[in-house]
C-alpha cells in the first residue's frame, strides 16, 4: 500500500489547486457511434449533482470552454435524471472519449492528473486516509476522498487531524470548507452531549419536536425510503422496538427522502410504527445538516434526559447497549425520568 501510496506521490504532487476562475480550462470530446445530442456538464456538491452548462453534439464532437473554479470534481451525462461519469477537471486543456453504447463504463478523460490520481485511488484496497493523503498533501483528490468516503466514519478530532495533514494550498477548497463545518457539527453531538433540538414535519403534516419525543430511551434514527442499507437495517430496528418498547425504549425517523410517496410506502412496507418526519429536503435536510449526519443509516441513541449516550448503533449493536440500559424487566416511567 505505501509502496503504491509513494508512488502516486511523485507522480501527482504537482496537481496544485489554483482556486481561481479558469482561463485555461477547454474540454473537448468525442462519443462514437453518436451523431447529434446534447451532453450535460455538472457540479458535485452535498453528495448529488447539478447541471452547471451543457454542449451540442456534432458528427461525435463537443466541447466546453465554461468558467470554473479548478480542479474540482464534476460530471459527464447525457441525461440528467441519470448519474454521471466523475471527472476531476483541471485548469488545462483535456480530452475525453466515450462510446454511445457504454457511455458511463467507456469515458475516459485525459489531461487530468488529479482524475488519474483518482481512478488509481478507485483501484486500490484497504486505504488508510492518512496515508492517502500524507502521499498527495496537494491534490484536489486528497481533500474529496476525505471529505466524500472517510467523514462520515471520523470523529471532530480525527476530522481535524486529518486536515492538517493537506497541503495549506486547498484550505480555498469547497470540501476543506465543509469538512471544517463538519467536525465541528460532530463536536457538538458527541456522546455526552445534550442532544440538539429541532423542529419537523411528520407524515401527516404536523409539526413536531425532538424534545418532546424525551422521557424513554429514544434512538434517533436518519434513514430513506430510497436507501438499500435502510431498508435492510429496518427488519432489525422493528425487532428491537417490539423487544424494548413497553421496557422504556422508542424510536423517531428522520428520513432524508426527496418524494412523500416513497417515504410513506416504506414506512408501511417495512412496519415502522413509530413517530416519523421529513422535510423531503434529500442530503439537505435540516435535521441531517444539525447532526452532521453524511451517511444513513445513522442513528443516535439518546438518554431520556436529553442526553446522547452513543451513535450508530446497529444491527445487534443496538439491542445489545439497550438490554444493558433496560435489562429484561419493564421500567416505570419514574425511573426513566418522565
């Protein structure tokens, strides 16, 4: 790994951020086997992105001259319900081509030392993300792989940490910027800390309060309907509520779905009979961004003062930590606070 690591190094190192408008930036590609269309260009922010320009094709041909901020990690579709194939772009002229009838699997962009840096990071096992970036303290990639597939998992200190280890040249950077606002987000909701309070809306437009949810040992759940590894946890978390809910034990769903109707249907088709809300508002959810949530699901076990008492506690993790609270026998609601 370090072997790999240093050699990415030396070949990557001078993949500086600029961190000003483009004025060498040029774009131009080829798809074979298509004559006419349009391409859509897009901008990775808050895990999805959006439509920044897009081009004309002709006999295959395109090109995009936009202005920038570079490098930075963006998009290639040519449909823009569909996702993307990432591209770190650069200040510089680059080319890219693709094949009609494998577009997503055949683009390859050249001119781009920071994408290549990237598609060798995708190649790689059992990254340690100090390393990582301890071999490319310079490169855009260093500061996306952190912020994009380690945050998550990171304490604020280790969050911190890792930051010192980049370059002071992408300190300018969007994600440098959101990982600060994250660790300190995730500071504040440590276990031990009160629990944040906060206001939403539940799925028959009510408006409710976390605090008012307090009293019993309540797991904080952030989930979606669209979401694969939600949907898997859900069998576990009915089970653990129909084990512990008459011993003190209850659950409220934050769910980050963008469309009511595929929250409702998975709150019904998965039993979760339990109180709910959203603001459809996807990964900008309110409740999310309080939390520093960046990954679902993800939950925060709080005590009936208030309190945070531990997070992400899944599959039998949670039933566990709760059988050491609670025991086997039923709890008054003096006990518990109320």
């Amino acid at each position: 790994m370090k072997k790999y690591l240093l050699i990415f190094s030396l070949l990557f190192s001078f993949s500086i951020v600029s961190g000003q408008d483009s004025d060498q930036f040029e774009l131009k590609g080829h798809i074979e086997g298509l004559k006419t269309g349009t391409i859509y260009l897009q901008k990775f922010k808050n895990k999805y992105f959006s439509t920044v320009d897009s081009a004309q094709i002709a006999d295959g041909n395109y090109s995009f001259k936009t202005k920038l901020i570079l490098p930075e990690l963006y998009g290639l579709t040519l449909n823009e319900s569909s996702s993307p194939v990432y591209v770190f772009l650069e200040n510089k002229k680059m080319t890219v081509n693709s094949d009609s009838a494998s577009f997503s699997r055949s683009t390859k962009l050249t001119g781009s030392a920071s994408n290549d840096l990237f598609i060798a990071y995708k190649k790689l096992k059992g990254v340690k993300i100090d390393e990582f970036i301890k071999a490319n303290p310079t490169s855009i990639v260093s500061a996306y792989v952190l912020y994009r597939d380690f945050s998550y998992l990171l304490t604020s200190d280790e969050i911190a940490a890792s930051l010192k280890l980049l370059d002071p040249v992408l300190q300018p950077t969007s994600y440098v910027g959101a990982l600060k606002e994250l660790a300190a987000v995730k500071k504040k909701v440590e276990p031990g800390q009160k629990a944040l309070d906060f206001n939403s809306t539940d799925q028959f437009g009510k408006t409710v309060k976390l605090s008012e949810q307090y009293g019993k040992y309540l797991l904080l759940d952030f989930w979606a309907g669209w979401c694969p590894d939600c949907r898997r946890e859900n069998p576990n978390l009915v089970k653990t509520y129909q084990k512990y809910h008459d011993k003190g034990f209850d659950i409220f769903g934050v769910s980050l779905d963008k469309d009511k109707t595929t929250w409702l249907n998975a709150i019904k088709n998965d039993n979760l009979n339990w109180k709910h809300v959203s603001d459809l508002a996807y990964w900008d959810s309110a409740a999310a961004k309080l939390y520093g949530v960046r990954w679902i699901p993800w939950n925060f076990l709080i005590g009936p003062d208030g309190v945070i008492i531990a997070q992400n506690l899944q599959g039998d993790a949670l039933d566990k930590k709760l059988e050491e609270l609670l025991g086997t026998q039923p709890i008054t609601s003096k006990s518990i606070g109320k």
